[in-house]
C-alpha cells in the first residue's frame, strides 16, 4: 500500500474535493476510508469523488463553557455515505433537518489537514 | 443461542465502594477493592474463594493486573472486557459460561473510577478521529444530543418528556440515601438549565462522579448455602452496533433491540414479565428509546410513555429506582450500579423505594449508543 486510504482522503481535500469509497461487491459507498470493506471483508475498494450534495440527518448545537455555539450535523451524502460535519453561512440553531446542503473544503491553515464543511444549497424554481 | 444456560450462576452478593467525591488519593483500584470486600461480606465469602476476576475500568490500562495484585490474588479466570459502560453485563455473561464450563467457581465483577476527583479529561482520555474530531463535538453529549434530535424530528417527541425521564430518576434519587442529588426537581427546572448541546441541558445529563463497587457471581448450588437469597441470571443479549456516532446505522434504534431479544429468549420471558427495569440512563434519551428497543412501549413513543409519571414512583413501570445516572452517581461507566440496585430489589433490601419484584431487567448502555447488553435476573421462584 502505498498511501493509506487517509492519506488518499486527504490528497483529495487538498484538491478541494469529497472523496469516498466504493465498494462494487456490495454495490454501496463506504465511509469512513478503510482497508477492509465494512460490507463484504474485501479489499477490493475504488475511490470516487461525491458530486458535493446531500441532506441533514441529524443535527445539534453545542455550546462550549467559553465562546459562541456551533452547529454539528450529520451528513447523508446522494452518493449514499454518511459524515460528520457542520453547516456554515447560517446561524447555527437554524439548521434543520431535511435541509439540503453543498460540500465545500475547509481550510484552518497551520498544521490542521483541510476537512469537509457544508453550506445550505440554494433550491431553484 | 448464546450457549448460556437459564439460572446457570447467580449473583450472591452485591456492593457499591465510596460513592460521590472520594477521599483525595484514593485511586480506581481501591474502589474496586473496597467493593469487592463489601461484596463478598454480603454473602459470607473471602478472598480465599475467589477465582474468576473481572474488571474494567478507563483509568488503568491493564486493571486485571493490578487489581490481581493488589488483592493478592492469582484468579484462574480474568476477563477485563471493556466495552464502555455495558461492559458489566458483559461480564455477567461471561461469569455465567465460566462458572458452567468450571473455569471458576466464584466470580467477582468490579468497577472503579475517580472521575470527578481527577477530572473528566484525565479518566478517560478521548481518541482523535479525523473525521470527527475537527467539528469538535463534545462527547459524549453532542453524539446522544443527535440520537435525539433525530427522534424528536421522527416522532415528535418533545424536551418536556424527555425532561421527566430526568424528574422520575430525581424523585426515586431522594429516597435513595447515598444518591448525589439530594433536592427536588421539575420539569420547568430541566428545561432551563445551563444548555450543553442542544436539545439537552444539563440536567437531561448524567452526573460526574466517582465510585465502584463489585458482585460476586457462583454456581447455582454453592449460591444457595450462601448468606442470602441467590439471584439468578435468568438471561443475557449483547450488541455491538458501531463505535462513533458518524457510523451509527439508525440513531432512532439501538442494539438494545437485538440485546433484548437474545436475553429475553434466553429467559423464556418477554418485556411483561419484567417488574423493574433498571436503564443506563446517561442522558434522557436513552431511557426512551431502551424502553422503545426492550419493547415495552411501540417505537417513537417513549416520549409519551414516561409521562406523567408512568415511570416514577407510583407510576405503573418502576424505572430506574436507585435515581440512575442521572440523579444517584454516574463514575463513567454506570454498568455495574444498574446490577446491584436489581439485586437488591429482588432482594427487598430497598427501603422505601422498594418495589414489589421477582424479575428485573438490568440494561448497560456504552459507548455512544454503541455497545448494549441486557441482563435479566430473577428470584428463586421464577427459575
């Protein structure tokens, strides 16, 4: 193995992108990066890159002894993945779920590896 | 089929070490020694007839090492399975194969923890996980607080029911005399208490304690010479569903529902055989949806089902008599005190919070709703 499955992840972050894991045994996506699929014990996983779509499944607002309260959601991908995460450009107490929403990389700079975030996604008429 | 047999060992003695805020210096390893001594006073036996060890606890790495040695002991059976705060009925299970495969004869079961003494931080280290830890979740809290923000979206169960899960185990609390919590509480109260990660304040979480304790578990004949009435293990289901909250496949359901049906299989009974129900309630949550998953209310309504009272003192289902997690002590790993408060009801050692009993269903929770185990005990009469 040449890169483990996080350091993939990563790599795809840095490209500003929501990579995961396929397993075509099973025919479903697999979440978090692993070694071993989780459905069929195989180690036969391709990589694809999500389209950025999904829906809040679950969300919460926690809030810390010392600063503002944030949002922490659960994310469930289109591509059929699930991930932690958190929806920004909104106050935090306002994310519902159901609520569609749009990956996008954020950066916290210094040692910290880039991580996925989410922002509400403008419905269209 | 778990391989257990029905009434295959009994629980024989049970004890609680110094509860609350313990004496400065004391460490997880005299708690659970000074439990074990207690136990073992409860059923007249010694040191010198133990031979089956197990034992968890976060703040030591290899605690069936120490607490080994620190007794003096060199036990044929150990198991130091650690699963969260289930791990005990873990144990249980484990106790009843051993004892009926005669890897041991009697076996003790012990807890201890300095928690609040030493602080959260120090007594159970967190682990990173890239993709949890960067959203800074506060665990255990924002990973239940999502369970049940989803059940109030499926169900529409309310803060208010969830508030009397936490106002029942106050009023059972006050009437037991080591519980931390000494004051009333009202719904009103919960509600408005400091918020933590919403929908739960303080108050829909369990407390911060220290303690430990220890029961010792025997082969149903030796159990019966005993100093007191043997409690059975009557059945034992174990699940394990995910680790972190992210990987949870339904947070309306929990392994309680397969951890239940095995127990209940095992025991030859169902949830209306059960007379008094001890849940690890770590936040109120929890109490819904073991009483969704054990099957003693339809699912989704757990919310309406602990109105009212129905699972206080005086209510139909007595629930959590000793005051629970959330209101008598909670050393991280609540597991072992959901046994000892069974067996002493069955028993009829509680006092005034005794409630009539034969059966008990004792159900650990660890993790974040990630691992589940149920014990169902049982008196003499119902073997």
């Amino acid at each position: 193995m040449e890169q483990s499955p996080l350091a993939v992840y990563q790599a795809h972050l840095d490209k500003g992108e929501l990579a995961y894991q396929y397993s075509p045994q099973a025919g479903k996506a697999v979440f978090y990066p692993r070694v071993i699929c989780s459905y069929t014990g195989s180690a036969n996983l391709e990589w694809r890159v999500s389209a950025g779509l999904g829906t809040v499944y679950a969300t919460t607002v926690t809030h810390p002894a010392q600063g503002d309260p944030y949002n922490i959601v659960l994310i469930d991908m289109d591509e059929g993945f699930r991930l932690m995460s958190r929806v920004e450009d909104m106050p935090p107490e306002a994310v519902r779920i159901g609520m569609r929403v749009r990956f996008r990389v954020h950066r916290p700079g210094g040692d910290e590896p880039p991580y996925p975030v989410f922002v509400p996604e403008e419905v269209s008429f | 089929m778990n391989g257990l047999q029905r009434a295959g060992a009994a629980i024989v003695g049970a004890a609680e070490s110094h509860l609350g805020h313990v004496a400065e210096g004391l460490n997880p390893i005299d708690l659970m020694a000074q439990g074990i001594h207690r136990a073992l006073d409860d059923c007249g036996l010694s040191l010198r007839d133990v031979d089956g060890l197990l034992c968890a606890t976060t703040q030591s790495r290899t605690s069936g090492l120490s607490l080994s040695e620190y007794l003096g002991i060199s036990p044929a059976f150990v198991d130091t399975t650690i699963l969260g705060g289930s791990s005990f009925m873990f144990h249980v299970a484990h106790a009843v194969a051993a004892i009926q495969l005669g890897m041991c004869r009697v076996a003790v079961i012990a807890y201890g923890s300095t928690q609040r003494s030493v602080g959260r931080r120090q007594a159970s280290v967190r682990e990173i996980n890239p993709f949890e830890t960067p959203y800074r979740p506060f665990l255990p809290s924002s990973a239940y607080a999502l369970a049940a923000s989803r059940h109030m979206h499926q169900y529409g169960t309310k803060r208010e029911q969830m508030a009397a899960v936490a106002v029942a185990a106050r009023e059972w609390a006050l009437m037991n005399p080591v519980a931390w919590e000494k004051k009333p509480l009202t719904i009103p109260e919960v509600l408005s208490a400091r918020m933590v990660s919403y929908p739960f304040t303080v108050r829909d979480i369990c407390l911060v304690t220290d303690g430990g304790g220890a029961i010792v578990m025997t082969a149903p004949d030796h159990a019966r010479s005993l100093k007191k009435a043997p409690v059975y293990v009557l059945g034992c289901g174990q699940a394990i569903t995910h680790a972190n909250i992210s990987s949870m496949p339904d947070l309306t359901v929990t392994g309680a529902l397969a951890s239940g049906r095995q127990a209940y299989a095992m025991a030859g009974l169902g949830p209306d055989d059960i007379d008094v129900l001890e849940l690890y309630d770590a936040f109120t949550i929890n109490t819904i949806l073991f009483l969704e998953d054990l099957g003693f209310c339809p699912k989704g309504e757990g919310g309406r089902f602990v109105e009212n009272g129905r699972i206080a003192p005086g209510g139909s289902l007595p629930v959590n008599t000793n005051g629970g997690g959330l209101s008598y002590c909670h050393p991280g790993m609540y597991g072992l005190f959901l046994l000892i408060e069974a067996v002493r009801q069955l028993r009829q050692e509680c006092g005034p919070r005794q409630v009539p009993c034969e059966t008990a269903l004792a159900h650990g929770n660890g993790g974040v709703l990630s691992s589940q185990a149920t014990v169902i005990l049982g008196t003499e009469a119902t073997v």
